[in-house]
C-alpha cells in the first residue's frame, strides 16, 4: 500500500505514486489529510519517519519519496534509462529536485485545483525556474528522442519533476518550447489527471499551502 497526504498539496505524496501508476505496480491506497488534529497519530501507525509518503508490503516500510521510487525500480527497472550514462544524468537530476529548489517550493506551493494564481517571482525563484528550464531542456535534447519524456520513456525523473508542473501551471510559469512542451505532456498525462481529479474532490482548504490569491 501507499499511504499519502492530501492530493491537492502534497508533492511528495504525488512522486511514488505515478512512479508506481506507470509502471503497472498495482497498490492499495491510503490517504490521510495533513494537518488536522490527528493526522501525526494516523502517519506514525504506518510511517517510521511520521512522514507521507510511505510504501507498506506487511511489516516492511519504505519512506521518502525517492527511496520508494527505487525501490519500485527493483521491480520494474524500466522506470531509470536502460542506458548508462543516461541513468546517472536521471539519478542526478532526481536528487537535485529531491534536495533543492526550495524558494519555488516554499512561494509556489504545489496546488493541483488551482488556476490562475500569482505571487511576486524573486531573483531566487526566477533563477530555480530557470535551473529547473534548463534541466528539462538538457534532458530532452541529449536523451528525449525516443518519446516525450526526458528520457523518452517515462522515468523516475518525471515522477520527481511531475508536481513542479502543478506548480509552473497554477502560477502562470511559461516558457515557449521545451518547457510548455512538457508542461502539456503531463498535462495529457491520464495518472496525473486522474490525481488532479481526486484533487478536486477533497474538501480540505489548507490555507498556509493557497498561496497567491
């Protein structure tokens, strides 16, 4: 199983959970709501870090959202590029959006029912969007050929940069090309749609996270 936060906010809930919709990996599904009075006592009974993300199989825990992405990948193995050189470059820029970005996570927060929203672009926010602009540029140029993602198939790189999409889309971040490109790839995307859907439907209003409006 894969217990989660809530849908409309939490990123790192949304990374393992297309890692695992597209690669084929059946689960069951636990939500539980993130700051309410008993949330930490919910998380704890499954989450050794008493923290979302963590994947369950019986006793056996997985937590944080990059381990659980690995640990997919010892099941399906086509979620890193069969190619060497590839699969480090993926590594790489995984790690980077798992221990980065923080000013566009903190002013940005993801938000996958919003549209429309704005806040004041920093030097620091402009310049992670230009990094995360230039990695995905990188990537599709050097290593996207063979479909549209930014190694071609589908990887565990796009499950980490997939909610920087429902940050860039809600706050109006745009850049012609490669970067729209993808934006509209994941937006086609039926597993992300499907989560924006769920989304929708949750009746919890985080006001720390509704940046903007």
């Amino acid at each position: 199983m894969l217990v989660i936060g809530n849908k409309n906010y939490s990123s790192w809930s949304l990374r393992p959970w297309l890692a695992a919709r597209h690669a084929g990996i059946e689960f069951d599904e636990i939500r539980i709501p993130l700051y309410t009075p008993d949330a930490a006592a919910q998380i704890q009974q499954y989450s050794p870090s008493g923290k979302v993300p963590v994947w369950r199989e019986g006793e056996f825990a997985v937590w944080d959202s990059l381990a659980i992405c690995e640990y997919l990948a010892e099941r399906s193995p086509a979620l890193w590029p069969a190619d060497a050189t590839a699969r480090a470059v993926a590594r790489s820029v995984s790690a980077e959006m798992h221990s980065g970005f923080t000013a566009l996570r903190t002013s940005m927060t993801m938000n996958a029912r919003a549209r429309g929203r704005r806040v004041a672009v920093t030097p620091e926010i402009a310049a992670e969007i230009d990094r995360i602009a230039a990695i995905w540029i990188d990537c599709r140029h050097r290593f996207g050929a063979g479909g549209p993602w930014l190694f071609g198939a589908f990887s565990i790189a796009d499950a980490m940069f997939g909610p920087v999409v429902l940050r860039f889309v809600p706050y109006g971040v745009s850049r012609p090309g490669v970067v729209d490109d993808y934006v509209a790839t994941w937006m086609a995307d039926p597993h992300l749609q499907a989560w924006i859907a769920a989304a929708e439907q949750e009746s919890e209003v985080l006001e720390q996270f509704e940046c903007g409006r």
